[in-house]
C-alpha cells in the first residue's frame, strides 16, 4: 500500500463524497471506494492516466485546474477534497485552496517541503536552486513554480482562516521520524495537513 | 451525424455477414406530440450472442442520417460496411465477442422503420408529411419495447453518438432501473440556437425545393433531391472543423486556372456536392425534416424547470461522456455541462475530451486515444457482466 494512502485513510468518513484534483491514476480512490465505500471523483489532464483510472472503475473527468478552476462544483459538495502533490504545481495556490474550501468540508492537502534540510543544504552549498529525489527538475522546466515550507503553508492558512485539524509529517519513504516530529520544519520531507474552514 | 462508413474489405475483426430483422409491434405507442402510432415496424440487427443471464446486451442508437446497420456487410462483395463498424466487433470497443449488441432503426427513419416513406395500414396511403412527429422519449419507448421482445430486461450499456447519445441520456432518465451505464459522445444537453438555425436552415432548402409538393413527392414520383442535397451541404459544413476542412482541401482547385464563373472550381465545392448528391440519392426529405425537429426538440432539463442536476436526481447508471476539442456543432462546453450536473446529482461519472480534427464527425472516426478510452469503459463494463455471472 503507498504509504501516503496510510495516512489520509483514516480521515475520509465510510460513505462520503471524495474529490481528488489530480488523481493520477486512480490508486487513491479505488482504495478509498473499497475501504470506505466512497462516492470519488478524479481530476486529472494527462490521458494515460485517465484511462487507468477508467480501467480501474474509477470516476474520472478530465479538468484542467489552471483553466478551469474548480467552478464547475458547487458550494460544500464533496465531504473531502483531496490533493496530493499538487499544491506547487498550480498557478496560484492561494485561490486554489479558498477553492478547496469553498466546495469541501474538509480539505486533504500534502506537498514536499521546501525547508527539508537537504534543500537549505543543497542551496548553501552549491549556491543553486535544489535538485533531489522528490525534485529532480531543473529550475527552468520544473513544474513545481510555487514551491514553500511548512511555516509558508500553514502562514498561509492562518491568514486565510483555514484552521489545520491534522498535521502528519514524514520522510520521502512516508515514515515518521522522530527528528521531523521534533522539528519538521527542517527534517520532515513532506507533510500531509487536514484543514477545513 | 453518421454520414457515410469507411469502405474496406470483410476482416477478421467484422461481424460478417448480418441480415436485418423485422418486428411488427400491436400495442398502440402514445407518443409525446398527443398523437397514436396504432402498429408499427421496428427493423434491427444483432451482433454477438446474449448471455443465459441476458445480462450482456448493449443497444446502439443512431443519429440523424443512420440507421440499423452500424456494423458488418450484408454480402461477400459489399464494399461498405455498417456506419460505426470501426467501434463494433470482435475485439473493438464494444466487443461482440463480450456482448450481445442490438442496432435498429429509429420510428420516423427511412431504412425499413415505420416512418414518413412507408404504408399508413389506416389508410392505405404512405405516411409522407402526415407522419407525427416524434421525440427522443418516444423511440426510447418504442426501444423499450424491442428489449422486451427480445427478451432484454435491462441494457448493459446504451452507447450513442450526437443524436444517439441524446437517445442513452434518455435511457438513464426514462428508464433508470433498465440500464446499468450509458456512454453518451460528442451529445449535448440540448440545441443551442446556432444548432436550430443551422436545422432550420437545412429544413428551408427542402421544403422551398419545387420538387417537395409539401411533403407529398412519393405519388408524384418526383423526389426534392435539389433541397435534400443542400441540407446536407449545409449539415455536412457543421459536421466538420475548419482545421479539418483546410488539411483536406484547403484552397486546393481543379485546374490551375480561375474559370471567372459560378461552376465548380474549388475541391471544397466538389466534395460538397459529390456528398450532397449521393445523400440525396439514399435519404428520405421528410425523414431528414423529422430528424432535425428531434434533434431541436431535445431537452430533457426542460421537465425540471431548466435544471439537468434534478433532471439526472433519479437515474442510477454509470456515464462514460467523451466530447471533441474542434467539434463546434456539440462543443466540448456542452459535453462539460451534462457532466458537471451529473457530479452535482451525486452520479458516476466519466468524462474525456478527445484531442482531434475532425470536428463533430470524430464520433466515427477511430482515433488512437478515442479508442483507448472507449475501450477502456466497455471492458469495465465487460467485467462487471462477467462477475455477475459467475
């Protein structure tokens, strides 16, 4: 089981209606629809993936997040809204997560942290942008253009009075170690958040 | 719309050789106008074989030019196979060799259905113009009572395209305990009011043709072909995208010369009235007037005040909804529409936009991604009739 499925598990209500933007292909939901006997639809623009997700008997519509927003769905429509590893990856994720918010009671958000120490290491340095496992592109045709931290995150949050229900915090492999659960900021590689308004 | 099938040989992955069977239907058919279709014939084709649980049938609806015959010959030397015979048979999207799939010719068509070229029993007379006319719910219910006949009680899938998809729509909305999924492409909630003016338009040419005697032609042996040809020049414009239209002819002339004059000189033209000439030839006016009235009457949100998320609140299938990035007559928008108010009605739901050229027409065209995901929906479905049965 990806480890991340794990941890966002026990948050989805049995019986609920799920929204995963960017769902790849499909892993996350199918889970969820046999674990919880959930009500899930995917979003996602690239055609393999849709098709697996097809495959699987997954619901997936194909919904360009930069174009088209979210305003297709209407106010608190979906119990959770999920996005994994995405957040970095849209053109403005602060309107993004009002949008989140706006059609979900809950939303389900994880992204890699960019004050993981391996990062301010890479950057101190080299003196160059930070490449690693989790960002292997280069600074120019890296699709992730709104990279943060946690305390960037969660300020976020604070200003837009989204309270955060959860906070796990992990390493690349998904594993809770007791330097990120001490100071995660700096050595917790992604965190998975719960939030709702 | 379903306008001409490829030419191609008899191979392995056909149907084969299919016959078209008849059914005369007894029962009186109330339809929506207020009029009564005392008896009538439904003509219709099967491919594949039903299952013992007859948990395996899928019915194909067509659109506004086809017809019962979406796939396989009808002899050895038949150069032109059924009108969607690229997405029926073994191994294809909707694969014979999983499910048993029944095609028929809408009431009002002219392949062999009662409609406006066949005896009126009451009279004696052919129906011409006095054919009522019918809608969407209507030859829904007149499917409904194949499937009896054929001892079908509920459809594994309805798949259609443009008209046809409106025709699984229906399904799900009129029927929703007879059907498990309904697979609805480049369709549309309902006709804009560019889609009626560009029928209207088509309706006009026939009815203004001398040849048309107000829908009368068959006693007179006359036949609008004029007007007929020009409705389809017209139709066949919004069937295809610019892009489509500049790959295949673009600005491309017979003779390297301008002729200074008003014949032919373009390719386009000449396409144009080669299409129009042949439909004209095989088509019925009144059918094609009738078709387009189906196709404007459309609008199943219209019984919910306007709202297609309450309209969808009881139908309890599955969708599959593909759309067509240069279709301009049922534009990706309106495929988007039927989606969004699925998801709000709380319904499985699928949906992909198929990058393609070749506008509304794509729906025929066997495109790799198309295919992929098409596929890739029958085959779920195929798996669900399969565990079932076991």
């Amino acid at each position: 089981m990806r480890a991340d499925l794990r941890v966002i598990e026990p948050w989805v209500e049995p019986d609920t209606q799920v929204l995963d933007l960017g769902c790849g292909d499909g892993t996350l939901l199918a889970y969820l629809q046999e674990k919880k006997r959930v009500l899930g639809y995917g979003l996602e623009i690239d055609q393999k993936q849709i098709t697996s997700c097809i495959q699987k008997g997954v619901n997936v519509v194909e919904q360009d997040l930069d174009k088209k927003g979210l305003r297709n769905f209407a106010d608190k429509q979906f119990d959770t809204v999920i996005m994994t590893q995405a957040l970095q990856a849209i053109k403005r994720p602060d309107a993004m997560l009002d949008e989140m918010m706006r059609i979900g009671r809950q939303g389900i958000v994880t992204f890699p942290n960019f004050g993981y120490w391996r990062c301010r290491h890479y950057l101190l340095w080299y003196g160059k942008m930070p490449m690693s496992k989790t960002l292997p592109h280069t600074w120019y045709n890296t699709p992730n253009i709104h990279l943060c931290t946690f305390k960037d995150f969660e300020a976020l949050c604070q200003q837009k009075n989204i309270k955060i229900l959860n906070r796990t915090v992990v390493d690349a492999n998904f594993e809770q170690s007791r330097f990120a659960l001490m100071w995660p900021n700096l050595f917790a590689e992604f965190a998975v958040y719960r939030i709702s308004r | 719309m379903s306008r001409t099938s490829v030419e191609q040989s008899p191979a392995e992955n056909s149907v084969g050789i299919i016959k078209p069977k008849t059914i005369h239907f007894d029962q009186a058919l109330e339809l929506v106008c207020g009029k009564t279709l005392n008896q009538y014939d439904l003509i219709y084709e099967t491919y594949g074989e039903l299952n013992a649980e007859h948990s395996n049938a899928v019915l194909i609806c067509h659109a506004l030019s086809g017809d019962h015959h979406a796939a396989g010959y009808y002899a050895e030397d038949d150069r032109k196979a059924g009108w969607w015979d690229s997405c029926i048979g073994p191994g294809k999207p909707v694969d014979t060799n999983q499910f048993f799939v029944v095609s028929l010719n809408n009431l009002g068509g002219c392949g062999g259905s009662t409609g406006p070229n066949t005896t009126n029993p009451e009279t004696g007379n052919l129906y011409g113009p006095d054919f009522p006319i019918v809608t969407v719910k209507d030859w829904v219910e007149s499917q409904a009572r194949l499937a009896d006949k054929l001892n079908i009680q509920t459809w594994a899938a309805v798949v259609g395209g443009s008209l046809g998809g409106m025709q699984a729509l229906t399904w799900s909305l009129s029927y929703p305990d007879r059907i498990k999924h309904a697979v609805v492409i480049a369709s549309t909630p309902k006709l804009t009011a560019q889609n009626i003016a560009f029928n209207e338009i088509s309706r006009k040419a026939i009815t203004s043709d001398p040849e048309f005697h107000g829908g009368h032609y068959y006693n007179l042996s006359t036949v609008p072909t004029k007007g007929l040809m020009l409705a389809r020049m017209i139709g066949h414009i919004t069937y295809l995208s610019d892009e489509a239209m500049g790959e295949k002819f673009g600005r491309e002339r017979k003779s390297s010369e301008f002729n200074f004059g008003y014949d032919v000189e373009f390719e386009v033209e000449s396409y144009l009235n080669y299409q129009g000439k042949r439909f004209s030839k095989t088509f019925d006016a009144n059918t094609y007037l009738l078709m387009t009235r189906v196709l404007d009457y459309f609008d199943p949100a219209a019984d919910f005040g306007g709202s297609l998320e309450q309209a969808f609140e009881k139908s309890s299938c599955g969708y599959l909804v593909v759309s067509f990035s240069t279709d301009w007559r049922f534009s990706p928008e309106r495929s988007e529409q039927l989606v969004s108010a699925m998801v709000k009605a709380g319904k499985s739901v699928s949906y992909a936009e198929i990058d393609s050229q070749y506008g509304h027409d794509a729906f025929l065209i066997p495109t790799e991604r198309y295919m992929a995901i098409f596929s890739a929906y029958m085959g779920r479905i195929a798996q669900e009739v399969n565990v079932n049965e076991s």
